[in-house]
C-alpha cells in the first residue's frame, strides 16, 4: 500500500489530500531481492567459493522461477 498526497484546488486555495493508494501486486517472477537473497544462500552453502557470483545468481533465479510456475499452476 502506498500513501500519495493530491492537490486540489477550490475557490479558498489548494487543499493537500492523502489517499491509500492499493496497487495490486502481480508477482510474475521472483523479486530482485528473493534472487540476491537465494544467491547468497548459495554462495554459503557451496563453501564460500569466489569467483563463483554469476552461478549462484543463475541457479537462484532458475530455482525461484520454477517454484512461482509451480504456484500459478496450482
């Protein structure tokens, strides 16, 4: 939910208003920070290794993917 303040004006002068905003959350695919949370997850679990960044980080978008896929088909 996200607060936005509206202007609008009337013959008195311009009145601030703040409206609750719900903007629906379409979740097609896992979030930037879910991947960089995963990937981390991975670094540990594979010892540490450097070097190794951008494997983590794909395997753990592939992973993330495939379990929103799983849950749109349930």
């Amino acid at each position: 939910m996200r607060a936005k303040s509206v202007a609008a004006s009337s013959e008195s002068g311009a009145q601030v208003v703040d409206l609750e905003i719900l903007e629906p959350q379409l979740t097609t695919g896992p979030s930037f920070e879910e991947i960089q949370r995963r990937a981390y997850e991975l670094y540990v679990e594979r010892g540490c290794v450097q070097g190794c960044d951008q494997d983590n980080w794909l395997e753990a978008e592939r992973e993330l993917k495939q379990g929103y896929q799983r849950s749109s088909l349930a």
